[in-house]
C-alpha cells in the first residue's frame, strides 16, 4: 500500500514538472510570436515612413507615362544618398513640407508671380487652392526638367536650358503654356524646375516657380 502511495506522489510530481516545462515552451512560443509580430509591424512602418511605400497617381498630369489611380512605388531614401537627376520623376511638397519659410517664400513668390502667370485651358489652380486651404503637406508627382545652376525658358512648344533646346521623348501634347518660365528663370543652388508630362493638365514650377531639394520627397517608380 505505501508503494502504490509512494509511486503515484511521484508520477504527480512527474506530471507537474512536464506540466511547468510545457507551460514555460508554450510562453517562450508566444513571447516569440508578439516579438514577430512587433518586430514585423515596426519594421513595416519604418520602411513605409523612411525607406519606400506604395503610393497611388492622382490626377492626369503625367499621361501617358502614370495614368490616375496607377500604382507606383515613392523611394524615400535614394536622395539621401545621391542628387536628384534631369527626367528622374518625383514627388514633391511645391510649397514647403512642414517648413515655415518656405510656405512664406511660397507665398511671396506666388504673390509676384499671379500677374505673370498664364491659366490652364481649363482654368485651374490646384496649387493656389491648395495654399489656401493651408494643405501644407500635400506632394505632387512631377519630373525634373531644370537642374540646379541652370536658366529655364519656354518659348512656344520648346524648354530652353541655357539657350539651348531640350530634348524630350516622353511627352507629346502640347506646352500649354509657359508661366513664369515665360522669361529666363535662373536656378539656385538647391532649387529644380519640374514639370508634368501632360503639360496642358499640370501645376508645375511654371506656376510655383522652383522646387528646393529639401521638398523633394522620393523619386518615384513603376
């Protein structure tokens, strides 16, 4: 009788030592699986806020190269890394992105520039309505035409950098019009001219004059 006694205390001692070894396997499994998921959720929003994210066209005024609704995806960090080049097609804050000054150097230049620039055939603003709205953080996607240093004029349906013709292969509608590019527009040191490829649907630099590096936001890809 006292082995039968002794024996079944020791299977229960048994029982509960496999009982504690399976419940301490079970949360070292689901530690692991939280630290995944955290892991895997914080490093989906760096990527997305710092390095790359899946972004989608609005608007027609890159047809027929990114049509609206397209998807496309916005490199973040290439800049960081190398300038921008001439064609490359980015997105841009044309106003300032979370920068005082230059919303207020927005501002100025927008103020000087309304009696020289030309309307749209469709006569709309996106820009200017978009700046009294105070929608500060709204990008546009655009390409580089002027590089910084250069002088930018269009004359009919031709770019002119420094006096000479640009040649493009990538659009084939017509200019539009010129907008401040009407006459010479000289490039600083950190500033870009960009353009939408369907030109007679785009708010450029023709309208908001040029783009600071620093409101060049990614570079974007198919």
């Amino acid at each position: 009788m006292m082995n039968v006694i002794i024996s079944s205390s020791q299977q229960i001692k048994k029982v509960g030592r496999t009982m504690k070894k399976l419940l301490k396997t079970t949360m070292k499994i689901v530690i692991s699986f939280i630290l995944l998921i955290a892991i895997s959720i914080t490093g989906s929003y760096v990527v997305n806020t710092y390095a790359a994210e899946r972004t989608v066209v609005d608007g027609h005024s890159m047809d027929d190269n990114f049509y609206d609704g397209e998807n496309v995806i916005a490199n973040k960090i290439i800049y960081k890394f190398q300038k921008p080049k001439r064609f490359d097609v980015v997105t841009i804050y044309p106003y300032g992105h979370k920068h005082k000054e230059d919303i207020v150097e927005f501002t100025q230049r927008l103020a000087t520039q309304l009696s020289e620039m030309v309307k749209k055939d469709n006569g709309e603003d996106d820009v200017a309505k978009a700046a009294a709205e105070g929608k500060k953080d709204e990008y546009y996607i655009k390409r580089i035409i002027g590089m910084p240093g250069e002088t930018i004029q269009v004359k009919g349906e031709d770019i002119y950098i420094n006096g000479d013709i640009l040649k493009e292969n990538y659009r084939k509608d017509k200019m539009g019009y010129a907008g401040v590019a009407s006459k010479p527009v000289k490039l600083g040191k950190d500033e870009y001219f960009v353009m939408g490829d369907n030109r007679v649907k785009s708010s450029d630099s023709r309208e908001f004059g040029p783009v600071k590096l620093k409101n060049i936001a990614s570079k974007i890809y198919k």
